[in-house]
C-alpha cells in the first residue's frame, strides 16, 4: 500500500484501546438509536416500518432537527482533519476558503429543495423526478451518476478514516475499515431516515464540544500561548516554514495559489456531494414546509466556521511545534504521506493533549464517520428499493416488502462500500487524490440535474447524452494535462492542482454546453403539470395497511383511503374533476408559464395517472400552501446569491494581495472563527432541542409513565 507509514515508532494509542473505542462506540450508538426508535413508535406514532417514516421520516421534520441533520452529514472528516493538513501545507488561507467551498451548497440546495417541494411535492427521490421527465433510459444514468457519488463518497470516507485510525493505532486498515460501518448499518436498517436524523443531532452535538474543545485547549497550552503566542512562533519559524506559492513564503498570508487553487477544486467536489447525493434530497422531502430553507441555510451558515477556526488553530500550531521535542515525529519531520493522510491533527493534540486528546480525536473520528455513513445508506437504500426494485422488479410490491427490501439494501451498501474502501487503501489513495478524482466523476450530472427543475426547454436526450460526455470530458482533461506536465499518468502526477482544477471545470462546465446544443438540436417544452402524476394516487396508496395492495392501480375505494391518509396541507386528486378557472391559475402558477400542450416526447407516467389530462390534475397544495412555498423560493434564492458573493468575492478577494497577518489582525481573524464555532453549536444543537421541545416532552412523559406502571406492576407482584 503505497500510502502506508510507518506507525510503530509512533503508537499514539494501544491497538487494543482502539479495538475497544471503535467497537464499543459502535454498540453504544446502535442502543441509543434503537430505543430512540421504540419511543418514537410507542409515543410519538412514528413507525419505521412504514415506507413512509423509512424513506421520507412522514415528510414532518421540523427546522432545528433539519439543520442539525444537514450540518452533520456535511461535517465530514475534511473539515476538520483535511482542513487542518491543508492549513499546514499552505498556511491560513485554506481554512477560509475551505469555509467558503461549504455553505453556499447547501444554500443552493434550500432553493431546490422548495422548487422540488413546488414541482413534485409526492417524491421520496430525485431521480423520481428525473424518471417523469426523462424516461427510463435518463432514470438509470441518473441512476448510475447518483450510486457512484454516494458510494464513491462515502467509501472514500470509509477509507480515509481507516487510514486515519492505522496511521494512530497501527490497527490493521482492513478491520478498521470493517468496524466502522457495522454499527451504522444497524440502526440504519431499523430506524431508517429519521434514526439518521436523530443520530446526527447526537453526532453534531458531540463533535461540536470536541471541536470547541480542541481549538481552545491547543491554543491555551503553555507550548503555545494563545494567540498572540501562536503568532509569534510562526512568526518566528518562518524560514524553515517556507511555501512556496504564497507572498513571501509565509503561513500567515492570504496571498497563496496553493490555497486559492485547492479552494476552487474544493467547492466543485462539494458541490457535486451535495447536489448529486440523494441524501440531501431526501432531507428536503422530510421537513416541513415551512422547514426547509431555514433549515439548510442554518447550517449552511453555522459549517462555515468549523474548518475555519479548527483547521486554522491546529495547522499553524503543528507548523509552529513540528521541529520541537514534543512533537511525536521529533527528530524527524512530517512526510507528504502523512500530511496527504491527514496525521496533522492527531500529531498535534498528542502532543499537546496527550492520550486524552488521542480519545477524544477517536470519538471526533467516528462522529464524523457515521454520520457520512448513515446518511448515505439512507440514500443508497432509496434508490436501490424504490428506484430500482419497486420501478423495474417489483412494481405491485406492498409497503412491508418494501421497507424489507430497504433494510436489506442497507446490508448490502454496507457490505459493497467495505469493500471498495478497502480497494482504495491496496490501490494507495489518500485524501488529497480522492479530493481531486471527486469532482470529475460527480461534477457532470449537476447541471443537468438543475435544469430539470428549472429549464423547461431541456430535452430527454440532452439530459441523457450530456453528463456522460462531461464526465469523459473531464477525465480527459485530468489525464492529458497530467501527461502534458508532469509527463506520465499516475497517482502521484493526478494529485498535483493544476490538473485536477482543470479537469473539475472541464467536469461541471461542459455538460451546461451539451445540454443547450443538444436541446436546440431537436426543441420541445416540458409541461411543468405533468410532474404533478408524479405517485399522486401511487403515493398514498404505498401506506394502506393491506400489504397485498398494488402500486400501480387506483380504484375508487383506494382512493378515498388515500383521502383519509392524505396530510391536512394537501388535496387529494379527484378522480375526474371538472377543471375550474382557479384551479388552471394555480396550475399555470406552478408551471411558471401558462403552457397547457405536452411536449413531443412526453415521458411514461403511471398508469393511474394517465387517465386524467393535465386540465384535470390539481396540485397537492392549497393556494396558502403554494404562496409560502414561492415565497421561501424567493429567499432561498437570494440567501443563495448573498452567501455567494460575500464568501466568494466580497470577503476573500480583498485579502488576496501582497499582505502578511499583522498580530492584532490574526488575533481578531481567530476569535471571530472561534466565536463562529459557538454560533454554531447554538444554532445545530440548542436550537434544535427547544424547536422539538414538545416532542421530546412528550417522548419523556411516555417514557416516565410507562416506568412507572412498571415499577407498581413490579412492587405489586
């Protein structure tokens, strides 16, 4: 494995304690989940074994739990291990830029998720959506683009964190790799969407207090000094810390191409984590209306300060201490491997911190790991089980068989993604490679992906053809300009920056240029009601309680069942309405254009659907319904643009120039990070506990109650 080091000289924790840690946290958080599980079924009438509650957590999730929820899937380990080796490398620049290359993701996908709410609000994915519009050819390559972001993913998660646990336990890579999805794979099975939910308030919460914890403890170290003593040691290492790249060689510039280029290849890899992983998606589908872009862009502002404050304290203390003896590599220095690995962190807190801070980074390694983990089997278990078993397999499957068939794709992501982690680790990837592959094979399908919702003029074969001729585009680029200036294709040359930044433009630009030839090669216009047959009578009908029910038949009975089992914000489809002048103004509201002909290639609906026309199908939302939801469009898109402009341009750009960090300046630059990172655990861990107050009261009262008719049936007998 040609990114192994070597961990014996080192041994920064027992083998033995790291078998206990990753095993016993594993356990422990399985239990949780699966009494969390049983009250939420036994008080709250929440039951993950309806598809409903599996898939979509009954489409009731509130602000605070959506916030804590995206923010933790979107705290992988890059935020805080990566972004402190990066630090490293190229000095403060990264963590800012590595901020900025998070949030407005997530900002753009409040935006989608309310124009999804708007255009298919029955949808449990988006490559439903992508099914109605683009037939089954453009489904299974959406199909194919969105497996391979979500398993490549997480797998690269998977394997970054086996990595991480060799190279500071020595624990041979392939258990570690296969301890860390086994306890994940649990209690996704069994609680389904909203376990993860709730298992990603406990991961947030956590590691929140850890990442707190972390930068105020290395940065109060008498080796150390605060800020001003952290200044001044860098400062005072300067010439033997020189990089290249940056004004003056300094770490305490903003000025560095180095950073610059790594942000930029950053936000595209992340934005394709984003908009192509289903997981997303599907948390957009589980909130509430009136959640979901408050939601997101709560978290898509508390994120930003995570790698900023960490990976900025942690990088630069491990400059300032590396050649001192109680660094773990004294005499020697740190290597490309170990930095590309992501060992500057946990050097840094054994130094400082000692095995205490050793556990404690173990515990912030499996926060991180789990809530990747389980976020991803959710989707991966959608797509397999309702994508593909319920769509092409099985379309009369019952709601039982198919929560069954959900749990057992759970297994099987599981199993397949073990597997490819351990694949990487023999083939000698590490993080620095796997951020720079990201982009070009996520990348192509973005654009596409967004036009779906919102250009009515792309065609099913330009939304077919285009992301496969990006992402060949993009490969191209990567390898020919790395054979172009390095002179040979290898791991080594496809990490280099130009290469990879080239290569990801190539990957995101290029299918935007296919699409609008393509699309003007043979026009048509999509009607945007054509969505609204999207599982409108196939949806309600999935949670009757006769398992043997089908899914693709809608008799009378049925549907007056699917009535009594609609939500109060929605109206259910009458069989054949006679289309008022009101209901066509909401129609054409929602199409955006008052189109009212089908495009000249429509795609295959239901069969329960397509007895209607489009004059005769109503939305789902009243007109309040549909008003607050355009209105929340309006501000996700504007929160979108602002947080673009400022954390792009306004803020970063002015910085880059011929400037090194006064000491006032710094210390002001990391108190407000610092300050940010509290932000952010009032905005993702208290707010979401007083936003579920009463849930959690009436969980508690549940709970105390049934403990104590227990304990008198107890005393009596």
């Amino acid at each position: 494995m040609s990114n192994q080091i070597d961990t014996s000289k080192l041994a920064l924790i027992p083998q033995g304690s790291a078998y206990g840690l990753l095993i016993g946290l594993g356990v422990l958080f399985c239990g949780v989940i699966l009494i969390a599980v049983r009250v939420q079924k036994a008080y709250l009438s929440e039951d993950s074994g309806k598809s409903e509650m599996f898939l979509v957590a009954n489409r009731s999730v509130g602000t605070g739990l959506t916030a804590s929820a995206v923010f933790s899937s979107w705290m992988w380990i890059n935020e805080t291990v990566l972004a402190a080796a990066m630090c490293y490398r190229y000095g403060l620049a990264v963590p800012l830029w590595w901020g900025s290359g998070l949030c407005f993701q997530i900002a753009l996908m409040a935006a989608l998720g309310v124009m999804a709410k708007i255009r298919v609000p029955y949808a449990y994915t988006s490559l439903e959506i992508i099914r109605m519009r683009y037939g089954k050819i453009g489904h299974l390559v959406f199909i194919v683009l969105n497996l391979t972001n979500n398993v490549f993913g997480c797998a690269s998660m998977i394997m970054t964190g086996s990595q991480l646990i060799y190279g500071v336990s020595g624990m041979n890579f392939v258990a570690a790799t296969i301890l860390i999805p086994l306890g994940v794979v649990l209690y996704t099975a069994v609680g389904g969407l909203k376990a993860t939910f709730l298992t990603d308030f406990l991961h947030t919460a956590i590691a929140l207090i850890l990442i707190i914890y972390f930068t105020i403890s290395v940065l109060t170290h008498s080796a150390v000094g605060g800020l001003g003593g952290l200044y001044d040691k860098v400062a005072a290492t300067a010439g033997e810390n020189y990089v290249p790249g940056n004004y003056l060689g300094s770490l305490l510039t903003f000025k560095s191409k180095g950073a610059i280029i790594w942000g930029l290849i950053l936000k595209f890899g992340n934005l394709a984590l984003v908009v192509m992983d289903t997981a997303f998606w599907q948390k957009s589908f589980a909130t509430e209306v009136k959640a979901t872009v408050p939601g997101y862009n709560i978290a898509a502002i508390a994120v930003f300060g995570i790698p900023w404050g960490l990976g900025t304290v942690i990088g630069l203390t491990a400059r300032a201490l590396h050649n001192t003896p109680i660094f773990p590599t004294f005499p020697g220095s740190l290597t490309d491997a170990e930095v590309s690995m992501g060992m500057v962190m946990p050097y840094t807190l054994k130094a400082l911190l000692g095995d205490g801070g050793i556990i404690a980074f173990f515990f912030l390694l499996f926060m991180a790991l789990t809530s990747t983990v389980s976020s991803s089997m959710i989707a991966v278990s959608s797509i397999l089980s309702y994508d593909l078993y319920k769509t092409y397999l099985n379309p009369k499957v019952s709601d039982k068989k198919l929560v069954h068939v959900s749990h057992l794709t759970v297994v099987i992501h599981g199993v397949f993604i073990t597997g490819i982690s351990i694949a990487m680790n023999y083939g000698g990837a590490n993080m620095t490679w796997i951020n720079y592959l990201r982009p070009v094979i996520s990348c192509p399908g973005i654009i596409p992906l967004i036009l779906t919702l919102f250009w009515s003029r792309q065609t099913r074969l330009a939304a077919i053809l285009s992301p496969v001729l990006g992402f060949f585009t993009g490969l191209a680029i990567w390898l020919a300009t790395a054979k172009s200036m390095y002179g040979a294709v290898s791991i080594e040359t496809t990490s280099n920056e130009y290469p990879a930044l080239y290569a990801a433009i190539g990957s995101f630009f290029t299918p935007a240029l296919y699409s609008v030839i393509l699309s003007l090669y043979k026009p048509h216009k999509f009607d945007w009601r054509e969505f609204l047959r999207i599982e409108i009578a196939d949806s309600a009908h999935l949670h009757t309680a006769s398992d043997t029910s089908t899914l693709n038949e809608s008799s009378e009975e049925e549907q007056k069942d699917d009535q009594k089992m609609a939500p109060s914000s929605v109206k259910p489809v009458p069989e054949n309405p006679r289309p008022e002048s009101t209901n066509t103004k909401d129609l054409e509201h929602v199409g955006g254009v008052g189109e009212k002909t089908l495009a000249s290639t429509p795609a295959p609906v239901s069969s329960s659907s397509t007895q209607l026309s489009l004059d005769d199908i109503q939305h789902p939302f009243d007109e309040t319904t549909l008003r607050e939801l355009y209105w929340w469009l309006k501000i996700a898109l504007i929160v979108f643009v602002v947080v673009v402009l400022v954390t792009f341009v306004a803020w970063p750009l002015p910085l880059y120039r011929n400037y090194i960090f006064t000491k006032s300046f710094f210390s002001g630059w990391t108190t407000v990070a610092i300050i940010w990172q509290f932000g952010a655990f009032g905005a993702v861990v208290i707010f979401p506990l007083y936003d579920g107050r009463r849930e959690i009261i009436t969980g508690a009262r549940g709970v105390w109650k049934s403990s104590r008719e227990f304990l008198s049936m107890k005393t009596r007998g």
